[in-house]
C-alpha cells in the first residue's frame, strides 16, 4: 500500500482547531456532528482528519449525495496528501472503482443498490442533516460500530427535526461573523421585499412550502418582471444562481432574463452529466450570466465566482435559506443577495449566531432588538417592498450628524436623537442613513442641488443692473431661510424677484430713482407746476412707476394720453365741475315743487338735501318730496294721481 504524501492544502488556524475539537471529541463519543459555515472548508477539513485515520489503518467511507459535490470531494482528498489509489470510487459506472482502497468514496444512491463494503471503521457523512433519510439509514445500518463524523453548516434537516438520533456530540466550529471579519468569508449585500410580505396560509411539504403554491406566489408580473430589473441595477455582469420553486417558474424567469438581454439557462436534475457539466463551464467563464435551478447546487456546490443569489420562492427553512445564500458569500469579490420573497424577514441575516442543538429546531434570534457592532452598524430585521424594488436590508450605519442630500453636507449639522436607530425607524428609512426634515429626500427631491448651498452676504443683491445698499437680517441668512429661497440670494422686497418679474432686465433705466421736486409735464412743462410729495419718491413708488418721473394727475399718461390740448380740457372741465356745484348749491329750494304741477302737502326741503352730494346725486334735478318723487308717481295710475292733484 503506497503511503500517504504531503498535502498541498494548508490549513487555516479555525480549521486546525476543528480538527483538534473533533479529535478530542471522538475519544470519548463515536457520533460527532462538525458544524462550520458555508464556503469554510469543511471538506478540507474533513480530508485532513480522512488522511489522520488512514495513517493509523482504518478504512474510511465518506458518503455525498451529488456527483458534484463527489468530484469536488475527491479533487479536496488528492489535495490533502492521499494518491488516486488510495481512493476508490463508487458511483455509477466510474473508472474509479476500488474496493480494496482505505478510502471509499461514495454517492449514497449507489452504494445503498449494492453490496456492502467491508472492512469500514469511520464513516464521514457530507450534508449530515439529511442523514435521517431511508437511503442514508440503510448504509448506516451496516456499519453499526464505526465512528461516525458528520459535516454540515446547518445542523437541522429542512423540516427542522433534530439529528441528535445519530449524533451525540456537537463540535462548532468559527463563528461566521469572525469569519467575515477574517476576510474567510465575504459579508454580502443583502436586497429585500419592502414589503414584510410573508407566505399566509399555504401548504406544507417535508417542513417547507409546497414548490406549487410557493411558485403560484412569485408568478406576479410585477415579480417576475422585477427579478432581472433588480439584477441589472444590484449585480449587472456577475455570475448569478437563481433558485426558483419549480421548473416551470425557473423556466419563466430564464425568458424574463433574455427579454433584457442577460445570458441565462436552466439546470436541473434530470440533466445529463455532460449538460450539467458544460452549462457550469459556462456560467464560470461568463458566457451565461444567469443559471436558473430548482432543485441542485443549493448545498455543497463550490464556486467563488458566484457573486449573486436571486432567491425567488418563499421557504420556511432556516438550513435551506442560509444553503442558499452560502453559495454566494464565498470571499473573492462583491456578494450580493437578492431575496424576492422576504425570506430575510423570516429567518434574519445568514451569517447571524444560531443556538443549533441535536435536540430540536434552535431558538429564532430576536427579530426587534438592534445589535450594534464596533464599527456602528445596526443589524435589523424587518424588510419591506414598494412594486418588486427591493431595498438594501443587512445593514446601516450609526450617525453622529445629518448625512446632508446629494453629497451636500448638512447645513445645520443637526444630531440625530438615539431612538431613529431603533427598527422601527430603521425600516421607515428602507436603510437609508438618516437625515434631518431640510435634508430628506422627499422633502429636498425637487431642489437642484445647486440651491442647497447656504449664501453669505451683507447687503440686498439688487436686482438687474441695480445696487440696493440695503443690509441683510441676520434672520434671512438662518439655512431654513436660505433654503426657503432655494439657494438663491437674499434681496429686499423691491428687489425681489416676484415683484420685479414684470420689468425688463435689460433697461437699466427702470432701476434707477429718481429725485424730482416739480412736475415735469407731459409733452411741454407742468400748467399747475405741482410739486412732488415725499412719499411720491420713495423706492416703492419709483418701483411701481416702472422707473418713470413722478408726474401730477393731470400730466400722468392716463390723463395727458393725446397731447398737450388734453391737459387743457382737463383743467376746463374741472373748473365747469365746480362752478355747476356752486351754481346747485346756490340754488335752494323752500317747498317741493311737485310733480307736473305743485305739492299736495306743501312739503318743505331739508337743508340737507341741498347738500353738493345730494345735489350730485340727484343730477342737478330739483328736490321733491316722498309722494312727488319721479317712482313713486310712475308706480300710481292715472286715475289716482288726478285725485292727488
């Protein structure tokens, strides 16, 4: 038997100490379960601790349950010191095919339809948490007195029932949040539903959702047409798995992804391994840009070039969400999660610590308690949705300050109060960081960004060619008033804009005041010589008379329209208009003088009515009594005033 050789695979140090743990945990138990996170490298640790066994005579069955995860395995085992013969291979009709080898590797569909193999002292079962299926029983059952050493980054089957029936011990391994800060795994963006839209009242499968009626829930136009829309403006460009509930929907989605032009194409079970292969082949060297699936590479599919998950089906396993969003937090490059169906808000952020247990289901982290980690960031949970536009869900920043509105800093530099960083607020915010009134989005969204910028000054900027000396209140200088003016310089009222809008800018003339002490006429010198009051010279007159002299009624434009003749009219008939008053008021009356004949009553004028008013009011016509007057005698007949008179 040829020995073993060096490995070319190093271990990291959280690797080292997995394989310390296990080792220690195996003298006193003979189930151990190594838990340790998606992309962490179980099975190179597994196949350090594969070739510790072989070195001491054992004979060691590993069991995968996909051929792609049998290859990876068996590429992971040559890198950790062991040669191809001393691995052998049993998997459908594979040249590798060796029973007498130490090592057996296996997919446990084949090895279950055949004879067992003997000889085997351990057993290393990949994906443990499906170890409680009838095929997995039945191999085990063969070897009941071999150590068993299971792997898995979630230690629960999908239908959340324990596997402490055949483990007995729990090793964990590194946390994934030391991981990230380690730079072994990438923290990925994480896009969510705005909507807090969770699954009501559909049926159940083996623990999870019906593929059906999860497909039925993500048939909405407005979801199938936003999946490649959110691609396109969160992962444009980078190698994507998109996860759909059943083949039909995979099928829709890789349509609605060619309708934008983005290179996509299923893969499912039932492919050959030479399509599975080569549609793999493609996605890696960028020629597909999508690959839709339903049912493989959800687990133990090794790939740092993936950069994007689309989940598009509702789940309610926590292990097959987090399988999920594993294949994409390998490190190498930007990660990014697109969770159409809300999945975040029920089973929170996957690299969160989880209580796992051999007993039961763990217990669900607090969605409602904020956790703030050193650098001040606030982990929440509750997503939301507004028409298929998904929003950013994993994190967002602790601020000491208003973030301010298109890169402009705050104005105010006001301070946020503790309680916008509780998760109420947070999700109000849709992650966005906070900002005061003046600089939310919805308040500032049709303010040019030109305008935002606060505008020193000392006096009133005028308006035109004109200078106003006027000195500015401390007040209009405040950011909410400068805001209010959108960036715009204070002026004063007479040279605000509004009240100047109707003037024309280019003649300076109207901007300039003017200072008078007579009337300067109309076509020719004033005929009264009237002199120009105070308040006909101040800004606001000057500014309502357009810039033009002050002149006196009878020479302003209205009155002298024509020419000069006109102003002598107007002073010819202002003076027949008082020598026809005197001539009314001269002339007063003692009694009514009736009507077509003298008063019945002999009625007698008040002083009053004589007044020039009056007499005005009258149109010069003489006073008569009440029974004389011209209505009260067209509303009597004939008859009656012939008795009257």
């Amino acid at each position: 038997m040829t020995g073993t050789q060096a490995p070319i695979d190093v271990l990291r140090a959280y690797q080292t100490r997995a394989v310390r743990d296990v080792q220690r945990a195996h003298r006193q138990r003979r189930r151990v379960l190594l838990v340790e996170f998606m992309g962490t490298g179980k099975t190179v640790t597994a196949a350090s601790i594969v070739r510790s066994w072989v070195a001491q005579g054992a004979r060691v069955l590993i069991l995968v349950h996909r051929g792609e995860i049998l290859k990876q395995t068996l590429t992971k085992l040559k890198r950790a010191g062991l040669p191809a013969e001393m691995v052998g291979v049993i998997w459908g009709a594979h040249e590798g095919l060796n029973l007498d080898a130490p090592v057996q590797l296996a997919s446990v569909q084949t090895i279950a339809n055949r004879e067992p193999v003997p000889g085997i002292t351990h057993i290393v079962i990949d994906e443990a948490h499906h170890a409680q299926a009838a095929t997995w029983r039945k191999v085990l059952a063969w070897y009941p007195e071999a150590k068993l050493l299971g792997l898995t980054a979630t230690p629960e089957r999908l239908d959340g029932k324990p596997l402490g029936e055949w483990f007995d011990h729990m090793v964990l391994g590194e946390l994934a949040e030391t991981l990230i800060a380690d730079g072994w795994l990438a923290k990925p963006e994480i896009w969510t539903r705005e909507d807090g839209w969770r699954p009501a009242k559909m049926k159940k499968r083996g623990g999870d959702y019906s593929p059906e009626e999860a497909a039925r829930a993500m048939s909405g136009s407005t979801i199938v047409g936003g999946i490649p829309a959110a691609y396109l403006k969160h992962g444009e460009g980078l190698p994507a798995v998109l996860f759909a509930a059943t083949k039909a929907q995979a099928k829709t989605l890789v349509a609605a992804f060619k309708k934008v032009r983005v290179t996509a194409e299923t893969l499912f079970g039932e492919d050959s391994d030479d399509a599975r292969e080569a549609k793999l082949a493609r996605l890696k060297s960028g020629e597909t840009r999508v690959l839709c699936t339903c049912d493989v590479l959800g687990e133990g599919w090794d790939f740092a070039g993936c950069r994007v998950v689309i989940v598009a089906r509702p789940t309610a396993s926590l292990a097959r969400y987090m399988q999920w969003a594993g294949r994409a937090m390998r490190p190498g490059g930007k990660a990014i999660i697109l969770d159409h169906a809300g999945n975040f808000y029920a089973h929170g952020a996957p690299w969160e610590d989880h209580e796992w247990s051999l007993e039961g289901r763990p217990k669900k982290p607090s969605l409602f308690v904020p956790s703030v980690d050193p650098e001040g960031r606030v982990t929440f949970i509750e997503p939301r949705e507004v028409k298929g536009v998904l929003i950013r869900a994993d994190h967002v920043e602790r601020q000491t300050v208003c973030a301010g509105f298109k890169g402009l800093p705050c104005p105010t530099e006001e301070k946020p109060k503790p309680e916008v960083f509780c998760p109420r607020n947070v999700r109000a915010r849709h992650g966005e960081p906070w900002r005061c009134h003046r600089c939310s989005g919805w308040h500032r969204s049709n303010v040019p960004v030109q305008f935002l910028k606060k505008v020193e000054q000392k006096t009133c900027a005028g308006w035109g060619v004109h200078i106003c000396d006027k000195t500015v209140p401390a007040s209009q200088l405040s950011p909410s008033r400068t805001w209010h003016r959108k960036g715009a310089p204070w002026r004063c009222f007479v040279c605000d804009r509004r009240n100047r809008s109707p003037l024309r800018a280019a003649n300076p003339s109207l901007y300039v005041f003017t200072e008078q002490i007579v009337c300067p006429g109309y076509d020719g010198p004033c005929p009264t010589s009237a002199v120009a009051t105070s308040k006909n010279l101040t800004p606001g007159a000057v500014f309502r008379r357009k810039g033009k002299p002050w002149r006196c009624r009878p020479c302003s434009n209205k009155a002298a329209a024509s020419a000069p003749a006109r102003v002598a009219m107007i002073n010819q008939l202002a003076r027949e208009r008082v020598k026809k008053a005197e001539s009314r008021r001269a002339k007063l009356q003692q009694q009514c003088p009736g009507w077509k004949g003298q008063c019945p009553n002999s009625a007698v004028c008040p002083v009053s009515s004589m007044a020039p008013f009056m007499v005005k009011r009258r149109g010069g016509k003489p006073w008569r009594c009440h029974l004389c007057s011209q209505r009260r005698r067209h509303s009597l007949s004939a008859k009656t005033r012939k008795a009257q008179n």
